[in-house]
C-alpha cells in the first residue's frame, strides 16, 4: 500500500525556512499569481529562488518577514468620495 502525502497545512510555523512552491505560496497569501508576479517586477514582493530551470520557490522566513513589514508599515486607505465631500464642505 503506497503511502499519501500529507496535506501541507494551512498555517506554517514562521521560524519554517523550507521552500513554498507558488501554489503553496499562492494558498496562503491572499493575492492573485498575476499581482504576485506583478509586485516582484516592482520590487515590492521578496523574488523567487531559482531551483532549477523550471522550478521556482520562495523560503517562508522571507515570506514571514515580508508579512511582518506589511503590518508594521500598513498601507492607507484610500479616501472615498463621501470623505472627500465631507472635508471639502468644512
């Protein structure tokens, strides 16, 4: 009886320094693989390590500390119309 692979889990462990693959990487971020690539081209999203020519993957302590730079530095939001409205009336 062949043996089956664990399911990865959900959630790893931020000290975990193995290899995500882009769907692991993309089942625990909620971002698109277009807006994944896209932040990588601008530099706002840590780059993929190249395993081999075909193979790309991300260590999660670097994803960890990306993530852990996001909350210390949140982005703002946007201002909306009826705020706008608001301040522009005062």
């Amino acid at each position: 009886m062949a043996k089956r692979k664990a399911a990865s889990p959900n959630i790893i462990n931020t000290a975990d320094d193995r290899v995500l693959t882009e769907r692991e990487l993309l089942e625990r971020l909620p971002l698109d693989r277009s807006t994944v690539w896209r932040m990588v081209q601008d530099g706002r999203f840590p780059p993929p390590i190249q395993l081999s020519p075909g193979r790309k993957g991300w260590r999660w302590s670097v994803i960890a500390a990306w993530l852990a730079d996001r909350e210390a530095q949140p982005i703002k939001r946007r201002r909306y119309f009826r705020e706008r409205a608001n301040a522009e009336a005062s």
